[in-house]
C-alpha cells in the first residue's frame, strides 16, 4: 500500500490473482507492448510548497480538538470549524500534493461530518519502522483535529509486494511469517493511535486479507481489470522506473496498483472511509484508488487523496537508517534508548525541520529552540534532546521515555547515576559486550582488560585515551593507568562497563 510497508490467515491459498499462476513473474517488457495513450486521471494533483511558518500565531502544543454537538439550531449557528488539519500539515512540512483542494475546505467546514482517514501498512516485517512512522503521525494529525484515523494492514498485498521505491522484487513471505508480522505491526498501531491524548479521538485497524482471501481471478478482472487503463498503468511513475531498469517489473507487481486501488474503493464504499494518506511516491496507487471510484461509483466527489514528503535528511538521502540498519519502531526490536540515542545525534542542519515534522511541539516552541541554537551560550544539543523525547514518548510512552533517559544518563561518563546489574542488563543489547572468567578479569590492569573487550585496539591507544581523560570504568574517570579492577569495581558481582569517550562503550559480563 505500499502501502508503507499482520489478522490471522486461515489458509496459505490465497486469492487466485495473488496466486503463482495468476501473478507469474512474466516480465513485462516483453509481455505489454500497448502503444494506447494515458487517459487523464480525474482528480488533479495539487502541488504544496513546503511552509516552514514563523508565524508568531501558536500552532497548538500537543493540540487536544474536539468536535462540538450541534443538536439545536442555536448551536448549529454557533458551530466553530474544526482546525484546518491540511493547513497545519502544510505549515509544518508535513503536505507534498492532494488530489483536489476540497479536502482543505472538508477538514473543517463544520456541516461535513469528520472525516475518516487511512494508511496502509505492509507487513514485511515484524515492526514498522522510523519510515513508516511518518504515516502515523499525518494520521494522529487528523486524530487530533477530531477525524477517524485508520491503519490498514496489508495481509493481502503483503503477499505480493509494492514495486513503489523499489529496485528489486520484494521476496515472498510464508503463512506464518506474515501471521507474526501483522501482529507485530498491529501492536504498534495500536500502542500510539490508542494513546493519542485528544478527548473523543478514535482509530481502528483492519486488514485487508479479509475481503480479498473469497475473492476469485474472475471476479477481479469482473470488478477492477475492466475499469482499469493498461496505458494509464504503466504510466505511472513506480512502473515506469521498474520497466527501464535492467531487472523490468513481474506481472504480480505490476498488479500492485490494481489491489490498493480496489482497497480505497472497498473501504469507501463499506466503511465509508474518503481519505487515503501516503509517502509521495504512493501518488500513483492513491490515484488509482481515486480514479476506480470514480469511474465505479460514478462518483464526482468524496474521495480524496494526500501525500507527505518523504523522511530524508539535508544531503537528501533517507533519514531512517543507521549503521545497524533499520530504526525500528517496536522496543523488542530496537531499544528505546537506542531509538532515543538516534533522535538525540541528529545534527544541527536536520534538528528543527524534525522537529516540526515529527513532533506536535507548537511551531512558536520550535521558532524559540532554533532562534536560541544561533546564539551565545545555547548548550549544545538542547534541541536535539527535545526531539529526541518529544518522538520517543510518541512512539514508546512515558514509561519507554523514562527507560530511555535513565539508561542514557547512567551511560554517561562521569554520570552521578549509580548503575545496577538490571540496568547495564538492559542497555548491553544495544552496546558491544563480552563474556570472560573471573579470574582474566579481577585483579587485572585497566588497560589490559580493555584491550581484551575489545574497548581499544592496542595498550598505546588506551593509555592515549586515559592520558586524554577520556577513560572510564561504571562511569568514572580512570586516572592511573597501573590500576587494577577489584572485586568492588564488578557490579553485583556480575559485571562491569568501560567508555572510551561519551559513544564508545563495552559490557564486560563475568562469565
């Protein structure tokens, strides 16, 4: 969907035009040959320039909106808009395009009912990830406005795999692999929809499996392939990509579109949901979506489509991604006070843009963080550490925040912070470690048993870092590069943690 890539499947036959016979990988270079032109989709994209506002006006601190009873006619009169939830993504950077500019004037005419509002989530994984999250925050934007937010679980199209963004065809997933996904996905969407703070806020989540595992090929080519436009497929910016590359596109992703495009279609029909939200380059299945209601439900109106800008930092290349790999958006997969350490060492160009994309902070807070970074006596890192909260709190509540905070003050050199066995136990998945005997490790020189974790490469190159003031065992400084680690110095008599600097650290457990 893609949904930005889960509901228990019944049965590993899944729905003929998912199935290896019905979505072979024929290559599509060979197999299309239409020369038919592209019709024209019938809603216009509309391009919005990315506002970062200054205005002195507050753009709500973890804004709280509720939508008023009109159940006499005096409080029909004096009903007040819903705040403009487009106009607030678009103030913070959050808007790249929106298929028709009636969306704006529908968030908050107070005679249109609210509005209810989806994003796809494949379950390609057990977790979401920092890529994804973006997508839950538009949606927790409109929560806060008094919308239904919707998250949609790809049981279905998981199974065959969004070309969008993609240089390769993704790689099938079993039965149970995707039955563990979606139910890793399906906690997380409920963990930070489920605590939005706004009175009267609702969510719900469905998959999509559930209408398509009855469906037939027959039926599919009945009630969606023969509306569809195979110029108008290939002209889309996700398949154009895939057929000039060397790779070229399967028959199974170029139907892609095709199922997310019925998805919108069930959903507003059934549910009676009329927005679909994406990444910008889901423009084209969102529109596919939109155009299908139409030429279906012969419809002119009430099916909308918006895109956001894609996460990337300053150089343009994905924010998202660490030396590791993914930052994932579960704790069982990712600490929170790793994902909290990530926020926390974004640089000075990326911190206020973040900042207003995603956090709820008012755009005023955020103007006095960046005003105050340009000054004399800003304490580096102030922003950065109000980002890294702010997102963390969002994704893992207050207890993951306050897990995050303890860890990283009790980490840092010099910290007053005393550490305990359960803490360094929590932090050593997130830090290198390693496992040796009492006896290479009690009465044994400091530098000798860094060189023996793995902390320095060499004795030369610890005695520099201990030289540096740099040195530290349990977080304090190390001064005497004769001293011996004693039994006091073994936390509970189970292990001990040596820093070179503020980020280089190891767990030593005793084994």
């Amino acid at each position: 969907m893609a949904y930005t890539t889960g509901m228990t499947l019944a049965s590993r036959s899944i729905l003929p035009i998912c199935s290896r016979t019905f979505l072979s990988p024929l290559r599509l270079t060979s197999l299309l040959v239409f020369n038919e032109i592209s019709s024209s989709t019938f809603f216009r994209r509309v391009q919005v320039p990315h506002l970062f506002s200054t205005s002195t006006t507050p753009l709500f601190s973890y804004v709280k909106c509720s939508v008023q009873s009109t159940s006499t006619p005096q409080t029909e009169n004096q009903a007040v808009s819903r705040p403009n939830v487009v106009d607030i993504l678009e103030e913070r950077g959050l808007l790249e395009s929106i298929t028709s500019e009636n969306l704006r004037s529908a968030c908050s005419d107070p005679k249109v009912a609210p509005l209810r509002v989806y994003c796809g989530f494949d379950p390609t994984a057990e977790s979401l990830h920092l890529g994804n999250l973006l997508g839950i925050i538009v949606l927790s934007w409109f929560q806060r406005c008094g919308h239904q937010a919707v998250g949609l679980i790809g049981g279905a199209t998981g199974r065959v795999g969004d070309p969008s963004g993609k240089s390769l065809e993704r790689p099938e997933l079993d039965a149970d692999t995707l039955d563990k996904n979606i139910a890793g996905i399906k906690k997380i969407i409920i963990k930070i929809l489920g605590s939005n703070p706004s009175p009267g806020s609702s969510y719900m989540i469905l998959n999509n499996y559930d209408w398509w595992k009855d469906m037939t090929m027959l039926d599919f080519l009945k009630k969606v392939g023969r509306f569809a436009r195979v110029g108008t497929m290939m002209a889309k910016e996700s398949v154009k990509k895939r057929l000039e590359s060397e790779q070229g596109m399967s028959y199974t992703e170029f139907t892609y579109q095709l199922l997310q495009a019925y998805d919108f279609l069930h959903l507003f029909k059934n549910e009676g949901i009329n927005v679909q939200i994406g990444g910008s380059d889901q423009w084209g299945n969102i529109t596919a979506g939109t155009d299908l209601i139409r030429k279906i439900l012969q419809t002119e109106e009430g099916a909308y489509g918006l895109t956001f800008p894609l996460l990337l930092k300053n150089d343009g290349t994905k924010f998202g991604k660490s030396e590791d790999g993914a930052i994932w958006l579960s704790p069982s997969m990712l600490s929170p006070y790793k994902f909290y350490q990530y926020f926390f060492s974004v640089p000075d160009v990326d911190v206020i843009r973040f900042l207003k994309t995603l956090t709820f902070l008012s755009l005023d807070e955020i103007k006095i963080l960046g005003d105050q970074m340009s000054k004399p006596g800003y304490v580096p890192n102030t922003a950065q550490i109000k980002l890294a909260e702010e997102v963390t709190r969002f994704v893992h509540g207050e207890e993951g925040l306050k897990e995050a905070i303890k860890a990283t003050e009790a980490l840092r050199p010099g910290a007053e912070t005393k550490l305990d066995w359960n803490l360094i136990e929590r932090i050593s998945e997130d830090i290198p470690s390693c496992s040796l005997p009492i006896d290479r490790v009690l009465g044994l020189s400091i530098v000798d048993l860094s060189v023996s974790a793995g902390l320095f490469e060499s004795k030369s190159a610890a005695r520099r870092m201990l030289k540096q003031g740099g040195f530290y065992m349990n977080n304090e400084r190390v001064d005497d590069e004769n001293r011996r680690v004693e039994e006091e110095d073994i936390v509970e008599g189970k292990g001990l943690v040596l820093s070179a600097g503020k980020k280089n650290k190891v767990v030593v457990r005793i084994s």
